[in-house]
C-alpha cells in the first residue's frame, strides 16, 4: 500500500467487492419482468432499491474511471487528477482529502474500513 492513498485502496476493494455481486447476480439472469432500477416490496416497507446486475457493473466501471483519473493525495504528493486552479495552487494538496475520491467512498461509510479513513486511525482500510 506504500505509495497510496488509503481511501483510493479502501474504494477500490469496495468496487471489487461490488463487481463480484454483480457478477453472481448475472449467473442466474434476469426474471421475467425485471427492470434496470426498482424497490424491492418482499416486507411492505419499500426499503430496498434493485440495481441489475449490468447497471451495477457499469457503475462499478465508471467509478474505477473516476478513480483512475483521481487516485488521491499522498502525504507528499498531490492528487494529479485535481489539477490546479489558476493561480497555481492545487485542488487536492498533498496530504489532503481528494473531494471526488471522497465521494466515491462516502457510499461505503457503513464499513468499518471506513472510519480508519476519517478518524486517523491506523490499520489497513480493506
Ligand atoms: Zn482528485
């Protein structure tokens, strides 16, 4: 992990993780019926929202783009996919907080991964 930045490390195990769902949820394929994007009404309380297995893994995809493009800063560089603004300073400093590659892991803020992100706790954040 020396050389990243750990919630780069930590979204990208929660993209793996999402793949593998997506993949298993398309061995079986889709019921008759199935739409892209529905609840999910088996308790009556409408808590659940239905992705299919090929939204999902598009979504997985584009947000591996996002994170390609935004790996985050190190604590001596910064994040190359900020840039800069015009008068040369840096979006993301080193040591900061991308703010694109926070809101890839903000999704994933139930995972105990995550509070090592946001806590300064030490550990690996898979
Ligand atoms: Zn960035």
């Amino acid at each position: 992990m020396t050389g990243q930045n750990p919630m780069a490390v930590f979204v990208a195990a929660r993209l793996d993780e999402d793949e593998w769902v997506a993949r298993e949820s398309r061995r079986t394929g889709p019921a008759p019926g199935d739409h892209e994007l529905y609840v999910l009404d088996d308790d009556h309380r409408h808590n659940q929202i239905v992705i299919s297995g090929p939204r999902a893994l598009a979504e997985v995809e584009a947000k591996r783009r996002t994170l390609a493009r935004h790996p985050g800063a190190t604590a001596s560089s910064e994040c190359p996919g900020c840039a800069a603004h015009l008068d040369g300073t840096w979006v993301t400093p080193a040591g900061a907080t991308c703010p694109q590659l926070a809101d890839l892991a903000a999704p994933y803020a139930d995972h105990p991964g995550y509070a090592t992100l946001t806590t300064g706790q030490t550990g690996d954040p898979r």
